[in-house]
C-alpha cells in the first residue's frame, strides 16, 4: 500500500506555527521549523506534511537532476517522502533539509 503526502495548508492552531510571524488573519503563518520537526518525530502528520512543503521543490530538482525525467524524479521523491516519514521518529538532532535530501539521492540511486 502506497502512503501518499498531499500538499496541505496550516492554519493558526497548528501548534507548530509562530504566530508571532504570521502574515495576517487566517493566513498561512510562518512556523518553527525545529517545532516541527520534534512535533513530527512524535508522529503529527500535519508537522511533517508542512515540512515536506518547505523542501518538496528542492526535492523534485535533486531527484530530476539525477534521474533526468521529470516522472521518474517524482516517482522517486514520493518513495523518499515514504521513507523519511517511516523514519521521522528516529530523526536525530542536525539538518533536516540535507537529511531529507540524502534520502532522496539514496533512493534515486
């Protein structure tokens, strides 16, 4: 069974959110991206949904540089977002972008 990360928006109660930082009113905020990891690491689908937002795009041009076809870099970021998120409780304090994108040049090889 395929686990699929769809694009979601978060609003003001999610608790790994800066209000303090947010545009406006009901609008997206900017968030705590250590929040968001720990909160992740705990299993909050919606802190590693966010997350996956922020380094999706760099995730994409990674795997495509690799890989060469656009299908074949989506197809491998999905199978990378898989397992980073089967992964996330065992995150260990560092970088979650390159960590993220190890995972996806692992997988793409």
């Amino acid at each position: 069974m395929t686990q699929q990360f769809a694009t979601s928006t978060l609003y003001m109660d999610s608790p790994h959110l800066d209000p303090v930082n947010a545009i406006g009113a009901g609008s997206i905020a900017t968030f705590d991206i250590q929040g968001a990891i720990q909160a992740a690491r705990l299993g909050d689908d919606n802190a590693f949904t966010h997350l996956v937002e922020q380094y999706q795009g760099t995730a994409q041009r990674v795997a495509q540089h690799i890989l060469r076809t656009e299908e074949a870099a989506a197809d491998a970021v999905q199978e990378a977002l898989i397992k980073a998120h089967r992964a996330m409780p065992r995150f260990q304090e560092g970088n979650f972008r390159s960590w993220l994108l190890r995972i996806v040049t692992n997988t793409c090889y």
